[in-house]
C-alpha cells in the first residue's frame, strides 16, 4: 500500500500536454569512471529511469533528445540533487521560473505538485538513487529546466517573425549551455550567463516597476492640453506632478500648484524619455504620452521584451544598431557605445525594412541611380512636362535608366555607406539637412539618410592612417565617385531594428510611436485569447 501510495505521488507530479509513443533508441550505457573533468555527484540516473520517463510523459522529440544528451554529456550523474540534499541552485531556478510566471503571464509551466515534491525532498537529509520520488523529480527539474528556457528566451513559438517584416536572423538558442554554466557557478551570478541580450533584463525591471504601478489601479489621467510653463500657477500643476512623480521622472511630489524649476527638468527628462522636443514646456503631445494608460505601456514592453527574445547577444566588437521608432543611429565600439546620430528613415508608404547586414564600403562622392520606381512616378512625367527637368537635377541617361551625378545637390549627398542586401537599403547624406529638426522622421524612400555622415566615414575609416579628416572631406567633395572597400576587422555589423520600447545607457526607460504599426501586428499575436499578469 506505501508503494501504490508513492506511486501516486510521483506520477502527480508530471503535467503533460500530449502523450505520444516513446520510440527514440537508447542511449548506451554509461561509463561510470569518475574523472576530475566529469565529477559532479556521487548519484546517478539509471538509464532505464530516463527511458521510464520519457516514456510516460508527453515530451517532445526535441525535449527528449535534449534530455538525453543533457544527461549522457554529464555522464549520467544527478543534476538537481546530492547524497546530502536538494542542491543549493534549485531555488535559484525555481526563482527565475516565478519570475517569468510573475512577468510574462504565462502559467504553462506553473506546478504545484512539482514544487510539493522538492519541498518534501529538502526535509531529507539523505538521498539515494533508489528514492524513486528523488530520481523523478531530479528528471522532472531538468523537463522543467529546459521547457523554460525554450519559453523565456526563444520567444513565443506561435509568432512568424517574417510575417512582421522582421527579417533579422532569429537567435538559436542552446539551453544546455546555460544549465551546465547554472550547475558549474552554483546558481552565482546568473544573469551573466542568461541566454539572452542584456537589454531583456533592464527592460524586464522597468516591467516590474509598472506592474506595482498598476495594482493601485489606472491612474487618473491629466485633464488639459493646455500649455503649462515656468511660473505657472495652475491646480492642474498638482495633478502634473503626480503623474510625473508616479512614472520617475520628478523626485517628489508637493501640492503646490506652482510650475517651477524642478516641475520644468522633470517635464524635460519625460520628453526626452517619449522622444519629443525637450522644452520644459506642456501641449497637447505631451499629454498625449503622458496620459498612455499604464496597461498599454505594460503591454508595449512585453511586446519589445518579445522582439529582444530574437535578437542575438550584443557584440563585444564594433556594430551598428539603427531603431527605427526612435530614428536614431547608435555605433558601438568594442561592443560600448561610441555616439549616437540623428536619422531619416522610411516613411510609412515606404518602410525601412527590418534586417541585418555587414558594413564593408564607402562610396565618397556617389552617384544616384534613380529607382524604376521613382523613375516611373516621379521623373518621366517631370521629362515630359519639362525638356530640362533631367539638366535642372543634375541628372543623365546611363544605358537606358537616369542617374543623378556627384555633388551637393545629389539625393544621397556626399557619402553613402554600403551593407549590401536584397532590400536595396543603405545609409547615406542628404541635402535636406531641415528633416533632422523634426521629432518624427519617417520621410525617406526606404533608406536610411544620415545627420553627420562624415563623423561616421571618420569613425569606419579610423584605422587606416591614410583616410585623414582632410582627406574625407577632400574625397565627398571631389565630384568624383570613388569606393572604399572595408575588409576584415574593418567590416562593421549592421542591424536595423524596431523597438518602441527599451532602457538606454542612463537607465532611462524609452517609449516611441509605432510608426509602421509593427507593434499592433504583434499584440495581436500575442494577446489574443492570452490572459497576461496585470
């Protein structure tokens, strides 16, 4: 009766969502020969317990097989589990598991009868390899293990990241790498080996301060659209200073109603933070941003939080990220930031597309190949209008299409920086210097027109002592196309992505507008028929 009794206990442990037939071969059995390199425990798993269990649970092929190797690279040996007790790195998992639980909304891997047993386990000061709840849950740690690594870090599976026009390759992900490094290190200093990109966990903790924000209920938002400036008196001013002390970005709030000093930095720091103008001053778009409800916001980071679960682990070499909602360029060196620079990118009709690519030419003094399209639409009917449309332009025939010739009126200006790619996208100068004075900067064609492209040939070019500030200027100005070929180190990885949401190098939590609606597209995908934590 104890046995049948034990029986029950262990098999209420496993939750499935399928079963299907255990049909993978066998692993061979292990060489028990205990060596420096492979001595983690004196317990071992019996393969038949690991064939057993494979076989009564709904895992799936991919989840066996990693099973298996995880298991037979450890020689078979406990993971979870040593003769003297629980070990001292399962809370630790089980506290990220909450988190994410907590976070994400997603209760799939909440279970209860699982954490029942590790509760009952840790009373033990022995355990034996013939404990068969102890072998159990030991196999079950691991499902559990990596069922959530596959949640919190591949991303959500039911999403077609090329259905969002998002064409950056998807990141692989090698769960076992990370439970070995979680074994090995004792559960220490885990988010340095967390199998994601660092800015996830900033913007996770930025989440979690939203989600306390929000058990006090929807604040109530500001009623005006009214400007409000230094020295105003108003009793808006009080509702004002809430909302800004509520969100971070005024220290304390008072009940005075006087807009003052500090009312004005405050004001500053939450229009840098939406990427509007910052001027100390209210309006209409200020309101706009600062009355965004807080579940809306809640929901714009998990969206982001989602779109970083893609992307791989930021280089310790030099890079190029563009996002396009905040139309910014950011060049890292070494893997730090460098600078920042203004950009124009595609307008809503013709968006930049979401891609990544290898930086490796720069073209000084560039012709303009006019696209068939713009060709179609724009340039033919001004040749028909007008027999000098091509001369007042600067343009020429070249074997049967037009292209613009070197200068300062060119389209692309004076430089254009190549990463080829199938989307006929790149960076490059403009003459329409009055577009970066705008907030919103959506405008071009699809390209990417740069704010100071010659500190970005100076940056790119820096290592080759013969490409001296004189002689950059020299070459855009020449009238006279000459490439550049960056080979090597010199290459510089390029990705342009799509975050509204994100933490930047002060801490700050950023929000921008979905300018192609991108964001949209994925709550729907991810929300839909989805209770999420609020």
């Amino acid at each position: 009766m104890k046995r049948i009794a034990l029986f029950l206990a262990v098999a209420a442990i496993w939750v499935g969502c399928k079963t299907r037939r255990e049909n993978t071969p066998e692993i061979a059995v292990r060489d028990t020969t205990i060596t420096v390199e492979n001595s983690f425990t004196e317990l071992f798993v019996d393969t038949a317990a690991l064939s057993g269990f494979i076989r009564s649970h709904p895992l799936e092929d991919s989840l066996t097989n990693k099973m298996r190797s995880f298991y037979n690279h450890r020689n078979y040996q406990f993971a979870w589990f040593f003769p003297d007790g629980l070990a001292e790195f399962v809370p630790t998992f089980l506290s990220l598991r909450n988190d994410y639980i907590h976070y994400s909304g997603d209760s799939s891997l909440y279970n209860p009868a699982l954490d029942k047993a590790i509760d009952s386990l840790g009373q033990m000061k022995k355990i034996s390899p013939d404990n068969a709840l102890a072998v159990n849950t030991e196999l079950a740690l691991t499902e559990q293990f990596f069922r959530y690594t596959d949640k919190a870090y591949s991303g959500d599976h039911r999403i077609n990241t090329q259905e969002l026009n998002w064409f950056i390759p998807r990141r692989k992900l090698n769960p076992a790498v990370f439970l070995d490094s979680l074994l090995k290190n004792k559960g220490k200093n885990l988010t340095a080996y967390e199998p994601v990109n660092r800015h996830y966990n900033q913007l996770k903790e930025k989440l979690l301060q939203y989600y306390a924000i929000s058990k006090d209920g929807e604040p109530a938002p500001v009623d005006t659209e009214r400007k409000l400036k230094y020295g105003a008196h108003d009793t808006l001013v009080v509702q004002l200073k809430n909302r800004l002390h509520l969100l971070g970005d005024l220290p304390e709030a008072d009940s005075t109603t006087l807009f003052d000093s500090t009312l004005t930095e405050a004001v500053k720091h939450f229009q840098q933070r939406v990427g509007l103008k910052e001027t100390g001053v209210t309006g209409p778009a200020f309101f706009a941003e600062l009355n965004v409800p807080v579940q809306s916001r809640i929901r714009q980071m998990l969206i982001n939080m989602e779109r970083i679960r893609w992307m791989p682990a930021a280089p310790s070499t030099d890079y190029i990220l563009v996002n396009i909602p905040e139309f910014t360029l950011h060049a890292y060196e070494e893997g730090q930031l460098a600078f920042n620079m203004d950009v124009v990118v595609g307008s809503e009709a013709n968006s930049t597309v979401i891609f990544s690519g290898t930086l490796n030419q720069v073209v000084f003094s560039p012709y303009w190949n006019v696209p068939t399209s713009i060709l179609k639409r724009e340039v033919l009917p001004g040749v028909k209008k007008n027999p000098n449309y091509l001369k007042r332009h600067n343009m020429e025939w070249n074997n049967g299409t037009v292209r613009q010739k070197p200068g300062k009126s060119n389209s692309l200006g004076l430089v254009k920086f190549l990463f080829p790619n199938s989307y006929s996208i790149y960076f490059h100068d403009t003459p329409s210097k009055s577009l970066f004075n705008e907030s919103q900067r959506a405008f071009s064609h699809g390209c990417i027109r740069l704010s100071e492209p010659k500190k970005l040939a100076e940056w790119l070019l820096r290592r080759d002592s013969t490409w001296t500030e004189e002689k950059i200027t020299t070459a855009m100005n020449a009238g006279k196309e000459k490439y550049v070929r960056l080979r090597g180190k010199n290459e510089v990885p390029v990705f342009i992505g799509y975050f509204t949401s994100w933490v930047d190098q002060d801490g700050n939590l950023q929000f921008r507008k979905d300018v192609y609606g991108h964001d949209k597209k994925m709550e729907e995908r991810l929300f839909s028929g989805h209770d999420f934590y609020l």
